[in-house]
C-alpha cells in the first residue's frame, strides 16, 4: 500500500501541472469582459498589442526601405512593360516611341542603386503606412477572432505548454513520493 503513492502523486502532479498551465494559458483570452477585476490580456491590452505589432512589423520586417528593395530595375521595367502596353494602345506602334517612354519611365523611378527611387517610394509610401494597417487590422479583429489567429499560429506550442506541465507534475510527484520515504 505504501508504494501506491509512487503512482498517485505523480498522476495528481500531473494532472495539477496540465490544469494550472490550461488555466493560465485560459487567461490569456478569458474572460472577455472585466469580471471580479479580471481581465483576460488580449482582451484588456488589445490596443497596446495592435500599436506594438504595427511598430514591431514596420521597423523591423516591412518599410518603405524594404518595399524600395523588392522593386528592382528589372521588376520595374516589367512592370513599366507591362502597364505601356495594356495602356499605351496605339501610341506604341510609332517607331521608337516604345523603347523610349520605356526607358524614361525607368529612368525616373530607378535610383543609382537599381531600386525604385527613394524619394518616390517616400512619396506614395508614408512611413507608418504599413504600422497603422497593422494597428487597423488588429483593433478591428474580435477578440473571439484574434484568440482562434493565435492558437492557430502557435498550436504546437500551446500543446508542448500544457504537457510540459503534466511532466513537471510526474517528476514533482515522484520527489514528494521518494521524500515521504
């Protein structure tokens, strides 16, 4: 009877260390509204997120400086192409007008590094642009919504927390076990 507990305290170690990550991974997300002075962090902070995501998104990932380095010279020539000859209809057909308005359209949107120029992505990108889409995008989300893209992206994760916590609790209960000894 006494080796029981080499058995039962590392299956409520367990089971204490599977619920208690469950709950706080829970609270992450519930509850929704502010309930006995408890709010859930995406629900409570949803808009400083929003604000730090956007900013982490435009200084680190996607900015006019690395839009600008996506469209190189012959991205933009193709793209030049492409727009002239749905659009430029007849004009095309004249001899060396073509080659021309290609070249000068180049000429004007390429920078000496060629990429599109700096001062005219500057121009059509604003350098919050791409943070305040995010901080849009976010803000708009529900937080039901906003809940599903995170355990969505980080599934595997969440799963290795919360087993992670059943075997803490085994290992716990097997020390309470061998120290009752």
């Amino acid at each position: 009877m006494q080796y029981l507990r080499f058995l039962v305290y590392p299956a409520v170690g367990s089971f204490l260390g599977f619920i208690t990550n469950f709950i706080a991974i829970k609270l992450l997300f519930r509850p929704k509204k502010k309930f006995i002075g408890i709010q859930g962090l995406l629900p409570k902070r949803k808009l400083e997120i929003a604000r730090r995501a956007g900013d982490i998104v435009n200084d680190y990932l996607v900015n006019s400086e690395e839009l600008r380095k996506q469209i190189d010279k012959n991205r933009l020539e193709e793209a030049v192409e492409r727009y002239i000859e749905r659009h430029g209809g007849k004009i095309l057909d004249l001899p060396l007008v073509g080659d021309t308005l290609k070249k000068l359209s180049s000429t004007l949107l390429i920078d000496r590094d060629g990429y599109f120029s700096r001062k005219v992505i500057e121009a059509i990108i604003d350098e919050d642009m791409v943070s305040s889409i995010v901080r849009q995008k976010i803000s708009e989300f529900d937080v039901g919504a906003l809940e599903k893209l995170v355990k969505k992206a980080s599934g595997p994760e969440i799963r290795f927390i919360l087993l992670t916590g059943a075997v803490v609790g085994i290992l716990i209960g097997l020390a309470q076990a061998f120290i009752g000894l």
